[in-house]
C-alpha cells in the first residue's frame, strides 16, 4: 500500500495523532521513539508512515512484517486481534487506564483488554459508550479490530472532515463509527440529541475516515498529561511533548540531550512564523484551556534543558509561573522550597514548595538549574553580555564536601541563616558567615573558589542562585542523594 502522509492540522487532531504515535512507537519496540522521530517525523511537519509498516500494524498476529523492524507481537492467546489493537490495549494498560480495583495486580493477556475497556468506555469515561461493557471478550475484540482499520475502498463524492482526503463510510451503519460523536469528544463531538450540534436533516456532518477515526481513538494518552503544546508541525510537538512530560526513553533521552542535533532538527523544523503559532491546551475534567505561546516562551522551550527540566520536576505552579513568564519569580519558589526542606516538611501546604518528598532535593536542585539557564537564554536573546557564568556542579560538590553536618541543631541553625541572608542579598553578612565555617571547621578545609567567586559579581539573582544551589547541595549531601539534573 501507498505511504501513509498525515498533515498538521487543529490541535485535536495533531493531539490524537501524537497518541497514535505514542502506540506506534510502543508496538516497533525499543526503538521505536528513534524510528518514529528520525524517519516517520519529517522536518516539514508532515508524518509519514511507510505503507508496508502500516499495513503490517493492521494486521493480526503471524502475517509477514517488513524487514528492518523489531516489534512486539501479539499474544498468542489472541490470534485474530490486529497488531494496532493489541499495542493500543498495552499502551494504554502501561499508562494507568485500568480499573482501581486491577491496580497492583498482576493480569493477563484478556483480562487487561477488559480493564482496559471498562476504564475507556464507561459513561464517564474518555469515549462514553463507545463501546458496551456488557459485550463479551469476542464483541469486544471485534469492536478493537473494526475500529483500527485501513481506507480501502474510496467514494469521489466523500471526503473525511478531518484529513480531507476520499473516504467511503458506511452512511447506513452506526454513526458512532462513521462520525465524529461525543462519544469520541465529550467536549467537542456532536449528537443529535444535544445542542448544538452539526446534525443537519438528521445526517451528521463531521465524517471521519477509517485511518483518522483509529487516530482519535488515542487522545486519551496525550490528555492524561493535563496538557499538550501543540504547533504547526507534528516534529515539534512529538519531541517537546515528550521533553515535558518526562517521557522521552533512555535512548531518546539521551540522544535529545545532546542537544546539538536535536537542536538543529527543531530549529529548522520550526520557522520564524512557526513561533508565532504555538498553543498551549489544558485539560481539566470539564473544559479545555487554551493559551498562546509567545515567541519568546517558544524559543525557550525549544531548548531541551528547559524542556527537560520542566518536565522533571513536574509541578503544576512552575507551569504557570512559566507560561505568564514570570521568570523572576522562580528565585521566591527555590527559596520557599529549600527553606521546607530544611525545616523537615511543607507544614502550611504552600503550594509554591515544589518537592513531594522532603528527602528528594532533586526537584529543587532542577528548578535552580532551570532559572539559571532561563536567565542565560534571556541574556543572550536581549544581546547582553552582563550575565555572569556560574558553575552549578562545582558549587554543589564544594556542598558535598562543605564542613556542615545538618544533623546538628548548631549547623542547622547556620544553614537557616544562611538562607535567610541570602534572601535579604546580605552578600557581605553571607561571605563573613561562610568564611567563619570554613576557618574555624577542625578539618583546614579551604574556601571554595567556586563560592568565592560569587561574592565577585554585582548580580544579586546570580549571587543567590550560587548560594541556592550551595545549601541545596548541603540538604541533598546529607540525604546521599543524587543532585538532580547534570549539565
């Protein structure tokens, strides 16, 4: 069969495509991010699956598969389900959609299509009735396999709504599989029985074709996240999608963050005009939220570190703080958040302490490295060359290797007010203080350069970032725990 082309479209659409994706990608294995993002991705924006890979994925289990791929076969206890419809089933199971009361449990091949089903297709649910939960294992199989299928058959005289392209539906069948209903959308589907609708003469109007409708099918593993950055082009949002939701593999992870060639890819990927035209969507349980992106916050995220370390640390206010780009904020939030850690918990439940665990320094750590790369970028955008350097990892392992045991009330105590001067700007009262540690510490420890050389720069946010990622090392060395993200 023919290549498989899909274009960027409304943010829906390219939300349901990138969960497509996501299957796709689960079902060609291991490598399956790097062959979705280095050869179906295309820098122009497009998708294109190779005809032969897509007609062996609609396929069931034991028919031939292209040479070149590995990928994971369907169950033999399920021989006539589609490869799609097995990969769907998984993905989705591998990504929480279950019955609360399978959680934990160990379940097998049927039973996961049915807490899979039961978590989907219930009146509440993602797609409410699209399928019935009463059907038994065969229907239910059935319903999978229909519902992933190929455009074979093509009608002149119909095109899908969606891709544009001829399609040939059954208008006498159910209008569940041939229209986009609200049993696919909640919130944007049509009914006939609601207003308003685009029911006109009783006929639906929005007719999808076979491939888009097994597109919409996958929303639900992008709307999970709450979120999805949507752009004109089906590249970028594959990679920061994932950068955000921290869901990139081991192997893409690390070939993303060596960020020269991911750099390249997106930036030519990703025009001038491109940056004017990204959106940010929010999902909540009743409605859905939109937000322009400006070209500044654009150019940001298209920086994997920034990406990356958002989605590390994963906190619901660094996203808005982020999005109504107030970068300058981010110094109070760090501050907050150490001085928890250092009182052993987040006792007034402030919602700007962005750790979960007070012996999980990391999130802190991560946030410290994020303002400081925000501030960088920035000074580089606005042409200035003020901006200091600061070498995070040294000031974290002169921390490691500091004279301060904060199990000791008296060094606690010094830690607090180290803290509390740092936030004041204090700069001389903080270099004293330090000084005194080290002179009168019984082990000749000398002053670290690197802390030395912050007391050298007229930037009173670069001074506390250095001081910041100092007492952060400090709570992080007395936990043993990795100090979060490396550059």
């Amino acid at each position: 069969m023919q290549d498989i082309e899909i274009y960027p479209a409304s943010w829906y659409y390219n939300a349901c495509v990138q969960g497509f994706l996501e299957v796709l990608a689960y079902g060609l294995g291991e490598k399956g991010e790097e062959i979705v993002a280095g050869k179906i991705l295309r820098e122009d924006g497009r998708a294109v699956i190779p005809g032969n890979l897509m007609d062996a994925a609609f396929k069931p289990r034991g028919t031939p598969f292209p040479d070149g791929y590995v990928f994971r076969e369907v169950p033999g206890e399920l021989p006539a389900l589609k490869r799609i419809g097995w990969w769907w089933v998984e993905k989705s199971y591998d990504m929480g959609f279950m019955r609360k009361e399978d959680r934990g449990k160990s379940l097998n091949e049927v039973e996961k299509i049915e807490t899979v089903a039961r978590s989907l297709f219930h009146k509440n649910a993602n797609y409410p009735n699209l399928a019935q939960l009463t059907w038994d294992l065969t229907k239910k199989l059935s319903f999978i396999n229909n519902w992933f299928a190929l455009e074979e058959a093509r009608d002149p005289s119909l095109s899908c709504s969606f891709c544009g392209r001829q399609c040939n539906p059954d208008l006498d069948g159910s209008v569940y599989e041939t229209s986009f209903t609200r049993s696919l959308s909640i919130h944007l589907g049509n009914s006939p029985a609601v207003f308003p609708n685009l029911f006109w003469d009783t006929r639906p109007d929005l007719i999808m074709c076979k491939q888009c409708r097994s597109y919409f099918l996958c929303f639900h593993l992008v709307s999970k996240n709450k979120f999805f950055i949507n752009s004109d082009s089906l590249l970028v949002n594959w990679h920061l999608n994932r950068l955000l939701t921290g869901r990139t593999g081991r192997i893409g992870h690390k070939t993303l963050l060596s960020a020269m060639q991911y750099d390249r890819q997106l930036r030519r990927a990703v025009g001038s005009w491109g940056l004017q035209n990204m959106e940010l969507l929010i999902f909540t349980q009743d409605s859905v939220e939109y937000y322009p992106i400006s070209a500044q916050l654009a150019h940001l995220l298209l920086i994997p570190r920034v990406s990356s370390l958002i989605g590390q640390i994963a906190n619901d206010r660094i996203w808005e703080i982020i999005l109504r780009e107030r970068f300058d904020y981010l110094p109070t939030v760090i501050y907050k958040s150490l001085r928890a850690l250092l009182k052993g918990g987040n006792n007034e439940k402030d919602p700007e302490v962005v750790y979960k665990d007070v012996t999980n320094v990391a999130p802190v750590i991560n946030l410290i490295h994020l303002y400081y790369t925000i501030r960088q970028q920035l000074a580089r955008n606005e042409g200035g060359t003020s901006m200091g350097y600061l070498n995070l990892k040294a000031i974290q392992a002169a921390a490691a290797e500091a004279p301060v045991d904060l199990n000791s009330n008296l060094d606690k105590n010094l830690v607090y007010r180290l803290l509390e001067l740092t936030r004041l700007n204090k700069k001389t009262e903080v270099y004293h203080l330090l000084l005194r540690l080290y002179l009168t510490s019984g082990d000749n420890k000398q002053f670290p350069a690197s802390l030395a050389s912050l007391f050298a720069t007229s930037d009173s946010e670069l001074f506390k970032t250095g001081i910041y990622t100092f007492i952060a090392g400090l709570k992080a060395n007395e936990n043993d725990e990795p100090q979060g993200e490396n550059d």
